[in-house]
C-alpha cells in the first residue's frame, strides 16, 4: 500500500501546476518535474564544461578515463 502525504503550496502555485499535469497523478507529474529538471541541470553543466575545455583537453580526458577502465579491477 503507498503512503501519502501532504504538501502545503500557494493556491495560485497548486491552480497553475493543476493545468499542466491534466489528468496525469500527481506524484506522476512530479517526479516527470524532477526528472527533467535533473537532466536540464546536467545538460547546461555539460554545456559549460564543454565552454571551458579546448578540444585537446576533452581529448586528455577521454584518454585517461580510456587508460583507467582499462587498469580497473576489483581484485
């Protein structure tokens, strides 16, 4: 059986997030929110690493993750 629980939100937040989720459930909506949210995050991090490294530097670092994974065990 799922547990509940409540959020107490301002009414305009709750009547604005009610039009964009339709009929889907609210914890479906949610964790959608959540999700989206985190990927956006990782994209515009990724974005602005890519700014701050040359080419030569992305290309050290993918031969040194290339030369660890191939030096890796776990025994």
């Amino acid at each position: 059986m799922k547990r509940y629980a409540t959020i107490s939100v301002p009414v305009e937040v709750k009547e604005a997030l009610e039009k964009a989720k339709g009929a889907e459930e609210w914890g479906d909506f949610l964790l959608k929110l959540y999700s989206e949210v985190e990927r956006l995050k990782g994209e515009r991090a990724f974005r602005q690493l890519a700014e701050l490294l040359s080419l030569s530097d992305l290309e050290g670092i993918a031969e040194s993750s290339r030369r660890f994974r191939e030096g890796f065990s776990l025994g």
